[in-house]
C-alpha cells in the first residue's frame, strides 16, 4: 500500500547510509557496548512498515491514481530542499514526518472529508505551540522508542541476553519479576560483597576454628603473625628472609585486582540495565505524551477527530503495562523492569498504534505552521457537479517567499480551454506545475500557496 511512496521517499537516504555504514564496519566489530543508532533509512522503514500493518488490520486501504512519474515530475518528495514536501513539512517528528508524506501522497476527493480535515486544523490552531512544546520533548525519546521495532543485531541480543537467567532448567524464572530481581541483586550486591570480603571472613574463620574447636589460646595477633608466616609455603626457602613480604604483596595484588574485576562486571551489569531502561522508558514518555495531547484536543472539541476505541483500548493496556519508568536508579524495581521489557514484543502493535497518533497530529500541527510561515489560504471546497478551479494570486511552493515573484490568476470555470503561449524561460511549465500542485495540496493539505482558492475535489 504504502511500497511506491516508500521508494520515493527513501531512493535518496540509500546512499547517504551506505556511506555510514561503510565507515561503521573499519571500526571494532563487536563493540561492548554494541552501536544501537538506527540509520535514517532503517527509521523511516520501520516507520512505513508499522503504519501500512496497522492500516491493513484496521482495513484503511489508501488508493492512489496518480503514478510516481507525476510526483518525480513535479518535485514533490525530492531530496532537494526546495522539493514540495520539504516546503510545507514542519514536522517534529518522524511518525509526522511519514503522516504527512501519507497525506500528500493520497490526494482525496470527497469535499465533506476534506472540509472536516480543513475545520480540525483551523481548530488547533490556539494550541499549536502547546502542541509543539510536547511534540519536541517526545522527540528525545523517538529512537530509543523505534530501536525496540528494528530487528537486533547478534550483538545486541547477546548484550542483554546477559541480564536475564540463561540456564535451560532455570530459564522458566524469567517469568518471575521476583526471580529476576533477586538474580539481578545476586550479581550486583551478593557477589561483589563476598569477593571483597571472602580474604576477612576465611581468615576470621580459620582464627574461630583453631581457638574454639582446638582449645588453643592465641590472640587474633600472633594468629596473624602465624597466617603471614605460613604465606609463601614451599616458596620459602627459594625467596629467601624476604618471602613473607613478598607474598603479601603477591596476595594484594591478587586482592585487589580481583575486588577491581568484580566492581567493572557490576558497572557493566548496570549499564546494560540503564541502556535497556531507557528503551522502556521511552514508552513511558509516549504514554505521558498521548495524555498530554488527549487534555489538549478535549479542550478543543478535536478529541473525536482523532480518537477511536481501538486507540482507547491499546492506551489502556500500554498504561497499565509500562507506564512508571521515569526515573533511573540503582535500586529500582529490575526484577519486574527486566520482565516488562521481555514483553514488549507481544505488545509492539498496540504501541505503534499510538505512535501513529502521535503521527496523525504532528502532521496536522506542521499544516498550521506552514500557514503561518507562508503566503497560504485555506482552500474553499465548492459543490458542483462540473470541475471548478478558481485561483488569485497563484505560486508556486518554492517560489513564495521571493519578494520579485509575480502571482497569477486563474479562472477555469470561465474558459474550457486556454492557449498558453510566450517565449522559452517565460515561466509557461512554472505556471503549469503551480497549478496542479496547488490542487494537490488542496484536495490533501487543504491549503494553497495562494491568496485565494475554489475548488471542487475532482
């Protein structure tokens, strides 16, 4: 549904991330940690791929009649900054971004629909900046959040495979929050403490052991004298009067490095904890987003526009599964933060669900922003059973802001056909490719680079 314009859109990220990669493979192949950015061209894929699954389970089928020659023609989805879609997109985000390439790509032609997108935009237009303000706070989280759709490396598999209880008798504990915390409190706290402390407590136990058990009365400092003199053993006579000092240092050094290995195995534990908290926390901030946002269309009266009951379940259930990660820390819950993010595979459809939304708004949030950058109307939707194309001071998208531009009026409905004629470079194609454009912009965005526009959807 989506294929054509996900090779429009993404034919010019190819290149650019085949580069990257090529740079990416001279380096270490297996980093610890491994490198968990995602490409530009694997977002944008992970992006089309979610929504055009969700459209398909919730029977949305998006048809278009137009081919891709007219948007390559036209320079609608270009690479080139001055394309039609890098004009009027003022997205925050890339789900906005893939919404409003969805709109632009299917035009519509029932004036009703059209009239009703037009009436919901005008109507966030007090919020914009509200909306924009928590758009761009969401932002941070966006590739934490798609990281968890991409398919994983060998490496990073492995890399929290680690957190979690791999044994093939024991592995039914990782259904068990509780078992999961007391293994993840056995590696962190447990084990470090008895390898700093295992030298201390075998000698206080050898000292136990011969004063009680052997009746033998020794003080805990000739004992000590005892202990340094058995150091060394069969080494003695080889190093000679200094062995015993020798030995100590040898036993320090063994001390030491040991209590050094254990203290990097928790930092690395722990940072594998904090990497694989901030992928949940992610759908935290998803979730507070959607709040934030729903609060806003309430007040509006939008809230119907973009709600529905498929919507309101998956929030339900997303909520109440991962909605209380804000804040990290060492002793935070992991037995049931290990368990929640083991489970977010059974509950990717219900969270991209909600990422459309966020989707669907910040496309109709960047609709408001390009009026109030541009010379843009609205367009007016008239109801005629004839075509009806009605346009004063015509533009084109890439051309509004030069100040030296001559606009254009056009009157179809009076004239069923026109000559147009002038010499080579008049701006004969400009005037064409202005106009249809800005029809296709109508019958998507609902807006013209214009001063005004009638149209019927056609």
């Amino acid at each position: 549904m989506y294929r054509k314009l996900k090779d429009l859109s993404l034919s010019h990220i190819v290149n650019q991330d085949t580069k990257k990669i090529k740079i990416k493979d001279k380096k270490d192949k297996n980093p610890d940690p491994p490198d968990m950015k995602l490409s530009m061209y694997e977002k944008n894929n992970i992006v089309f791929d979610l929504f055009e699954t969700l459209d398909k389970k919730q029977k949305k089928i998006h048809k278009s009649s137009i081919n891709k020659s007219f948007f390559r023609d036209l320079n609608i989805f270009d690479k080139d900054e001055n394309s039609v879609f890098n004009t009027v997109n003022n997205t925050t985000t890339l789900f906005g971004e893939i919404s409003l390439k969805i709109l632009l790509y299917f035009p519509l032609y029932n004036r009703d629909i059209l009239q009703k997108r037009q009436n919901i935009i005008k109507t966030l237009l007090p919020s914009q900046k509200h909306m924009s303000s928590l758009l761009q706070n969401f932002k941070k989280s966006q590739e934490n959040l798609l990281w968890l759709f991409h398919e994983k490396t060998e490496e990073e598999h492995d890399y929290f495979t680690g957190l979690y209880i791999t044994n093939t008798w024991f592995s039914f504990l990782n259904e068990y929050p509780k078992a999961l915390l007391l293994m993840h409190y056995y590696y962190t706290i447990f084990t470090p403490c008895s390898s700093i402390l295992s030298p201390i407590v075998s000698f206080l136990i050898s000292y136990i052991s011969l004063r009680f058990f052997t009746g033998l009365n020794m003080n805990m400092w000739k004992f000590y004298k005892l202990f340094r003199l058995g150091m060394g053993g069969m080494l003695a006579p080889i190093l000679g009067q200094y062995y015993q000092h020798i030995m100590m240092v040898v036993y320090t050094f063994i001390y030491i490095t040991g209590g050094y290995t254990t203290v990097m195995n928790i930092i690395k534990r722990m940072e594998k904890c904090k990497a694989l908290y901030e992928k949940l926390s992610s759908i935290s901030e998803l979730i507070k987003t959607v709040d934030a946002l729903n609060l806003i269309l309430m007040k509006q009266n939008a809230f119907k526009y973009f709600w529905n009951d498929e919507l309101e379940k998956d929030f339900n259930l997303i909520r109440s599964m991962f909605s209380n990660y804000n804040s990290y820390g060492f002793f935070r819950n992991w037995g049931d933060i290990l368990y929640k993010f083991s489970k977010i595979s059974e509950h990717e459809e219900s969270i991209a669900n909600l990422m459309k939304y966020i989707g669907t708004i910040d496309s109709h949030i960047s609709i408001i922003k390009t009026i109030q950058k541009h010379n843009i109307c609205f367009s007016e939707f008239i109801k005629s059973k004839k075509p009806f194309v009605k346009i004063t001071g015509l533009t084109h998208p890439s051309l509004s802001n030069n100040k030296n531009l001559v606009a254009n009026d056009l009157d179809l409905n009076t004239f069923q056909n026109i000559l147009l004629f002038g010499p080579n470079a008049s701006g004969k194609s400009l005037l064409i490719k202005s106009l249809v454009i800005n029809v296709l912009l109508s019958q998507t965005l609902t807006i013209s680079y214009c001063n005004s526009i009638e149209i019927t959807p056609f």
